[in-house]
C-alpha cells in the first residue's frame, strides 16, 4: 500500500491519561514523514479531560509545527442513543475536525439497535466528520447501517490502530467485519493511531495488516494524501482559510 501521511486521531495532555505535548506529537510525527495531523482530544465530559475552555481557544496553535500541519479538532464523547455529544455549535463550528465515539465512561452500553442509533445520530450532526474506533466490542452495533448511514451523511468510518493492539480487546473481528463491508460499499475510511503518547502517532501496522488481509482497497482510505482530508473537510465547510 501507499505510505500513510495523515494521522487524523491523536492525543495529547490536554486529555488526562495521555503523556506528550502537541509538540512532542509534531516531532515524532516529522521523524516518521507524517505530514499532518489531527490534534483530537477528548470532549469535556471525558473524566479527567479538558475544560470546554481548551476547544475554545485553538487558535492560538500554529497551523505548522516542527514541518507538520495540525488540525485543530476534538474527539467527542457521543452521551445519548440519540447521538448527542458533549460539545455544542458554538464550539464545533470552531474547530477543523471532529471525531465522535462511544465510550463506556461516557454512556452506558446498550442494545445493538440503541448503539446503532447513537453512532447514526451522532453522524447527523453536520460538524461530525468521523466515527472513531465503531468496532469496540463493548458496543455492539450494525455494521451494515452504520456503514450505509456513513455514506448517507460523509461520514468517514475510522480503522483505529489502537484497538488492535493495546486498546479495546476483542475489536480485532468487529474491524475485520467493519472492513470487509466497507470495502463491498465503497465506504471511505480513515486510518487513527488513537496515539495517547507521541510514540505511537503516525503508528498504523496493525489496522495495515488487517485491510491487507481483506484485499481493501487503498484508494477508499484517506491518509494517502493530506491534501485528500483537507479537501473533504473543505467540501463540509471546513478549512475555508487554507
């Protein structure tokens, strides 16, 4: 496959249980070729996360640092199964990305049916452009719908590294499942490290080996080209500046 040259999931301390800077991320990142970025941290209702404050006030980081380009953004925590999430249109309209997930400290597990609902109202929202690691075992959902609604509302359905390696364990048969259907529907897809420390930004073996391994099709994954993502996020109104 192509080189990856976008990451579009990372952390940094801002969200609590990671350990590097934006800085540190921007410096690894250079090391390894990766020419942007998505500096994604957690939704203020994430414990330990940051003040609603810090969504706020993005605009003092540099569009560049150490050569590569950062997307100023945030990884919302979806809080109800009818998507609601944890950042309101004042703050979203602000930022240059918006990844939205599910997490078990955030809302309480449901039905597959409920867990579908929340990640397709969560997709509803115009400001949401991706639906980070949908293959955790603790929220059983349908790939199917959630794949066709991805498309319905451009959406893109990440592949999260992390998930299949250290995080989430069990995710590795939800994503090969997510895979091989996004690949039958020609669903768009985003490749995040989900890096909680600078090391692991631009890291995508393992979700690398698995699309490998169903014969996906590169072209239908995004990090190949930053200009690619800045394109798409420009098509929702987004990036209008650069």
């Amino acid at each position: 496959m192509k080189k990856m040259v976008v990451d579009t999931h990372t952390h940094t301390i801002a969200s609590g249980h990671a350990y590097s800077t934006l800085i540190e991320n921007c410096f690894e990142a250079s090391e390894k070729g990766i020419k942007l970025i998505a500096m994604t941290d957690h939704g203020p209702a994430m414990p330990g996360g940051p003040h609603i404050f810090h969504f706020g006030n993005l605009k003092v980081i540099p569009d560049i640092i150490h050569g590569v380009e950062v997307l100023k953004g945030a990884e919302v925590n979806i809080l109800d199964f009818n998507g609601k999430i944890d950042l309101n249109e004042g703050r979203l309209r602000n930022l240059d990305i918006v990844v939205a997930s599910l997490h078990d400290v955030c809302i309480t597990p449901g039905s597959k049916k409920d867990n579908t609902n929340a990640l397709i109202g969560a997709m509803k929202n115009k400001y949401v452009d991706i639906i980070a690691h949908p293959g955790n075992p603790a929220f059983e959902i349908d790939v199917k719908e959630v794949l066709k609604a991805a498309k319905e509302y451009n959406v893109l359905i990440e592949i999260n590294n992390s998930s299949l390696g250290f995080s989430r364990p069990g995710s590795f048969e939800n994503c090969t499942r997510i895979a091989e259907k996004a690949a039958e529907l020609n669903n768009m897809i985003t490749l995040g490290s989900d890096a909680h420390i600078c090391y692991h930004v631009g890291e995508f073996q393992n979700a690398l080996k698995m699309l490998e391994s169903v014969g996906f099709n590169e072209n239908y994954i995004i990090n190949t080209d930053e200009n690619r993502l800045k394109d798409y996020l420009k098509s929702k109104g987004k990036l209008q500046e650069r």
